[in-house]
C-alpha cells in the first residue's frame, strides 16, 4: 500500500503547476548562479594574481585585525553587519578612548605616543579634487604596529572588548575575526590549491559543494510551500472527513506523502546536478584524470537532502497543527536567520546551521577541517526530521480520531477522558 | 456472522457541550435511519461510529469488535461524509483510485470494482470527469461509489440528499436500498421523506438523547388519532398555530386546507381526523412537552 500511494502522490505532484514552477526556479538559479563558473585551470608562474583566501595564521589574524581597527579609528567609523546588513557606527566621546586604550595596548605604545602618532598622520592627509568630488588621500602610512609582546588570547580579549565597543557584526567579533585576514594567494598556495581539488576532490567534488552550497539556499525554504499546499489541499477540498476514515495507518499516509514530496524536490536537484558534473568530467579530462562521477550523488544525498526533510517534516506538522499558512511564516524566518548566521562565513562555517555554506570551487583542506562538524550537522537535521515525523504521524492519528480539534488544542473531552 | 452495532450508554462532549447523551442502541443488518433536527447529534455520532470521533463515554461494538479498534473497524466500514468532496483536479476514476489504495486495496481487485461501481452509480460516462467540474448529485453518487469501493460490512451515510433535486434524491435513495442488502446501512437525515422510502428501523435523536428507537409503523402510531384537516378561513390560521402544531397548509384563495396535530380529540367541528403519515407523527413526537423518550 505505501508504495502505491507515494507513486500517487508523486504522480499528483508532477501534475502540478506548483512542481513546474518549482523546475523553472531551480534551472534559473543554476544558470545565474553556477552557469558561467570557469573551469579550474592549473596555475601559471609568474602571474599578477591567483586569488586569495582567508588565513589562518594567528599572526596574520592579528596584524589584519589591528590595520582594521586603526583604519576605522583614523576616520571615526566602524563598519557592521548586525543581521547581516551594512552599518557605519560612530561611537561617542568616552567609547573612543576606550578604543584608543585598546589600540594603545595592542600596539605597546603610551597615550601620548600615541595621540602623536595620529595627530601626525591626520596631518598628513590630504584631500584632492577632480570632477567637483573631494578624495581623501595618505600622504604617509601609519606608524603604528602590533607589539612582538600581545599574545594571541590576548590579542581575542582586546578584540572582545572592541566588539562589544562597536556594537554586533562589527569586524571584531568572534563571526568575522577571521574573515578579515583575506590574503593573497602565492603561486605555491595556488598549485596546491589546484591539485588537492584535483588528486582529493578529482575536480567533481568541488564542483559538488558549490552545487550544495547553492541549492543549500534554496532547499532551506522552497519544501515549506510543498506541505503547506498539500496540507491545505485537504482543508479545502473537504476531503478530511473521507480520507480519514480510511483504513490505510497515519504512519503509512504520512511518510508516503513526505517521501513524495522529498522525492519530487530531490530528483529534479540530481538531474541537474548532471550539468555541473559535466563540467567536472571536463575539467578531470582536461587534466588527465577520471572525475568521481558519484560525488554529486553522494554529496547532495547527504548535505541537500537532510535539509529538504527537517523543512519538510517541520512545516507538515505545523501544518497539521494550525491547517493555516503559518507553518511559512516560521520557515521564512527560519531560512532568514540560517542565511544571516552565515554572512561572515560563506566557506565551511558550518555549525548547526541549517544552510551549511561553502562558497568556493576548491579549499578542500578548508573543507576536510570541518567535514565532521557538517557531518553532525546533517546527522542532527535527519534524526530531526525523523523525529518530527513520528510526532507528525502521532499529531494526524490524534486528528483521525478527533482528538485534537482544528487549532491544534487537545479538546477538553479528551481531557476530561484521561483524567478519568 | 450476524451484523449487529451495539451501543451502550454512548456519550460525546464538546468542553461542556453534551453532543451525544447516553445513548443505548442496537443496529441490525438493513437500512437504518437516524432522524432528528440539525445539532441533534447524528453527525456526532456516525463520526463516532466512523472511529473519526472518540466517544467519551460507553461502549461500541461493531460486528463484536470494539469501535477502538480503529484499524479494523475502519477496513469494515465505509463512510460518506456530510459535505463530500475530494481534490478537484482528479477524475472520478482517480478519486476511487486513491481511496481504494487508502482503503488497502490491491491494484487487480481496484481495477474490477472501480468500473462496476462507477457503473452502478451511473457514472460510467464521467469517468474522466474532474471533481471540481461534478455537479452536486454526481459528487453524491462518487461519494456513495467510494465508500461501499472496499465492500464495506458497514455503511454509514450522512445527509446524502441534502441539496439534491427530487429525481436526483429519488435515485440516491433507491441506490441505497440497493447497497443495504448483506450489510447494515446507517442512514442520517433530517428529511422524514427519504426515512419514510428507505427504512424499515429508525431512530430519532433530539439535543443528543434517543427519543425514539423502533419501526416507521410504530412513529406513525404514536400519531395515530392525533392528525387533523380542516379548511378553514385564513383569518383564523394564526390561532390555529397558536394551539396545534400545523404539519402542512394548502392555499385556495382566501381559505387554507391545513394538516395539523391535536391532543385533546376532535378540536373543532369542521376539523377532520384523518391517516398520520411520518412526517406527522415525526413533528408529533419533536413536539410534545420535554421530548420524553420512547424507546420500543
């Protein structure tokens, strides 16, 4: 009986206007997004540039954290991102000092130094005119260094007070600390770039995380209108009554129609994952490799996949629950927050978001340090999801048998029954 | 195995609300009929015995199982549901597909009945025939095809001729006299009419409680020797429905042939005792003082 009905399901489904509309979203976000991604080609010696990447080096954590801070001291604002969107703060009088006995033990320099230092430079700013704008310009760099003396937990002690100075989403904070050490990429730190993507991810598995990073996104969000639709299609319809009656088990109808609709989400994602894969078969050919033609399967069965069922399972049973669009509202602000919580960290900030972001065709070493943190991520979003279901399955049987009344009360008869 | 519901003592609250109140009944093979005004508590209770409600109180058996064994219960039982109605992008053949999959059914035997019985309900030609495009009757006669689909011991119908024009009601209730034979048919209406054509046994509930449990025959005797005609002038019909419960008025002109219950004998001379049918004696038994049960 299961398989029938989840073949009923998904055959009702792929009737639907909303399933089309669904294919068209997905084909114009990988045309947009991932379309025009360049083949990874092997570096070249003696090139300007071959991009940059965020250090992990303390001391090159420190000495990019401290420029920042100087540069945003020197012209009075500090940039932040509280919810992820841009803004200037200009602190007052006394949080200012506060800033500069900071700056001051970082650099190792008394308050009198110091205040020369910056009189000095802000001295020897200049401004020049073209086109009827004004531009600032340096006429001499800064003097002013880290100290050899700042430990680095002394240096993330500052760092804090700093943080809490300028307010949340400042560059100070623990979320962007380390996304402001982005330097640039030597040759060597290009080549072994290029060949761990090669040798470790044979060019498909990189392509395979950009892939899940995307649609990571949209999958955060897109199964919510799914099993509100088809929570609503039975309120709407009036076929509650009949189809309650039926002998077919809560549990059977419940994992059929979710298993359905996992399904009509996930496979249209695999197909198209045959677009990227080619590029990756590509790629590998044009190094001399054969590229892991399941990498795709493998990562978007385990990254994009728990997402789709922990949306899936927890809007179903707030559907169930309220029989309203709220289960929505809940999901947008959900997949909100998930999409700021990662603004900083757009490569391999894991944690238990339920977007895991990597935002890069390559880093595999990025990666493998934090493969086991997505790893429990996805596992911790699958057993919720499991466990949403069974509570689901309890929540639908209970409304078979009239249990629970529309807005999602235990009804007061059925208190009143166990009490006795 | 003899075919009997058993109901004992049955109650169903809503919070404080009494919906169903003790109520004490057996149901045997056939067509049986529940009557009883809107909010009486027939849908209560044929959602009771369709496991969609729980009673809160006393005891169900159907066919010697206990109604709490919903599973089983539900595989014997085929329900229509007031307001029937399913998705409306699906054709008639898709609905009985998808509610003989709910209802256990294997594919073979799905593909046999689905035809026979779209075909007994006249439906055969609208196979294809989206709900959404369905017009009240044929929604009906879907509704009454699915639930009978797995070849339920048990049918339970509630209001099926609500809304339905005279030839439409005509047919549902002789296609329900058809399905009755080798099961039991539950039959819930407000209308006496289609009570008084199909079933033998009834029953009529007023604010939850049995008022009546017996044969039509029997209503109609509680009437007897209780009903009168008379023509009298429309001046006077005010105070006629002041005194008696008036059943029917037949204008002529400035004078009305009224139908209308009388305890006490002949109440005025030109008044005319006459045959009680069942609506009569179903307003006589709604009417009298308290609704006190009679149970036969």
């Amino acid at each position: 009986m299961w398989l029938t009905l989840f073949r009923k399901e998904c055959k009702m489904w792929c009737k639907s206007i909303m399933f089309f509309g669904y294919l068209a979203v997905i084909l114009f976000f990988y045309l947009t997004q991932m379309g025009s991604e360049d083949v990874p080609a092997k570096p070249e010696p003696g090139k300007e540039s071959y991009g940059y990447h965020y250090s992990t080096d303390e001391k090159v954590i420190m000495e990019t954290a401290m420029d920042n801070l100087l540069y945003e001291y020197c012209y009075g604002v500090y940039v932040t991102y509280p919810m992820g969107f841009y803004k200037g703060v200009r602190l007052n009088k006394e949080k200012t000092e506060k800033i500069e006995v900071i700056i001051e033990k970082l650099t190792g320099k008394t308050d009198e130094e110091f205040k020369k230092i910056i009189n000095d430079y802000k001295r020897g700013v200049k401004y020049e005119s073209s086109g009827g704008a004004s531009y600032q310009t340096e006429a001499a760099p800064l003097d002013l260094k880290l100290s050899k003396d700042i430990t680095y937990d002394e240096f993330l002690g500052y760092m804090e007070q700093a943080a809490k100075l300028i307010g949340n989403g400042s560059k100070y904070g623990d979320t962007y600390l380390k996304s402001n050490a982005r330097v640039p990429l030597t040759y060597e730190e290009a080549l072994h770039e290029y060949n761990q993507m090669k040798e470790k991810d044979r060019f498909s598995g990189a392509y395979a995380r950009l892939y899940c990073d995307y649609f990571g996104i949209l999958l955060g969000i897109i199964p919510v209108f799914f099993v509100t639709s088809r929570v609503l299609k039975d309120k709407h319809s009036h076929a509650k009554g009949v189809l309650y009656g039926k002998s077919a088990s809560s549990a059977v109808i419940i994992t059929a129609r979710m298993a359905a609709i996992c399904t009509i989400l996930f496979l249209p994602i695999l197909l198209l994952s045959l677009l990227p894969l080619s590029q990756a078969v590509y790629a590998a050919g044009k190094a001399g490799i054969t590229a892991d033609y399941l990498a795709f399967l493998k990562y978007c069965t385990g990254w994009l996949l728990p997402s789709i069922m922990a949306v899936t399972a927890l809007g179903y049973f707030l559907g169930e629950l309220t029989e309203g669009v709220f289960p929505i509202l809940i999901q947008v602000i959900w997949w909100f927050a998930s999409l700021l919580a990662n603004v900083s960290q757009m490569i391999g900030g894991f944690g238990y978001n339920l977007i895991p972001r990597f935002n890069s065709l390559g880093e595999y070493s990025v990666f493998y340090k934090s493969r086991d943190s997505l790893v429990w991520n996805r596992i911790v979003y699958t057993v919720a999801a499991l466990v949403l279901t069974a509570a689901l399955v309890y929540l639908y049987e209970c409304k078979r048998k009239g249990i629970y009344i529309k807005n999602g009360k235990v009804s007061k008869a059925h208190i009143r029954k166990s009490k006795a | 195995m003899n075919q009997e519901i058993i109901l004992k003592n049955v109650s169903k609250y809503y919070g404080k609300k009494k919906a169903v109140d003790g109520i004490n009944l057996t149901i045997s093979e056939g067509m049986f009929g529940l009557l009883g005004r809107n909010g009486a508590g027939k849908t209560t209770l044929m959602k009771i015995l369709a496991t969609l409600h729980n009673p809160t109180e006393g005891e169900i058996s159907v066919n010697g199982i206990n109604i709490r064994e919903t599973k089983k219960i539900r595989s014997m039982t085929g329900y229509l549901p007031q307001d029937f109605s399913m998705y409306g992008g699906m054709t008639a053949y898709e609905v009985m597909d998808y509610l003989g999959t709910l209802s256990g059914m294997k594919k073979e035997e799905r593909k046999k009945r689905i035809p026979e019985l779209l075909d007994k309900v006249n439906l055969s030609a609208n196979h294809r025939t989206k709900v959404r495009a369905m017009s009240g009757g044929m929604r009906r006669r879907l509704g009454i095809a699915q639930a009978i689909l797995h070849n339920p011991q048990i049918l339970i119908v509630d209001e099926p001729t609500a809304g339905l024009d005279p030839e439409e009601r005509v047919r549902f209730r002789n296609l329900l006299c058809e399905i009755a034979q080798d099961r039991i048919v539950l039959l819930s209406t407000h209308i006496v009419g289609d009570i008084e054509a199909t079933c033998e046994d009834i029953a009529v509930l007023d604010n939850g409680k049995l008022l009546f449990r017996g044969t039509v025959r029997e209503l109609i005797e509680m009437a007897e020797g209780k009903v009168y005609t008379a023509e009298i002038s429309r001046m006077e019909l005010e105070e006629l429905k002041a005194k008696h419960i008036v059943t029917a008025i037949l204008s002529k002109g400035s004078m009305a042939e009224v139908r209308f219950l009388s305890e006490e004998g002949t109440p005025f001379e030109k008044a005319v005792l006459t045959e009680p049918s069942a609506e009569d004696a179903y307003l006589y038994l709604m009417g009298r003082e308290g609704g006190k049960a009679v149970c036969g």
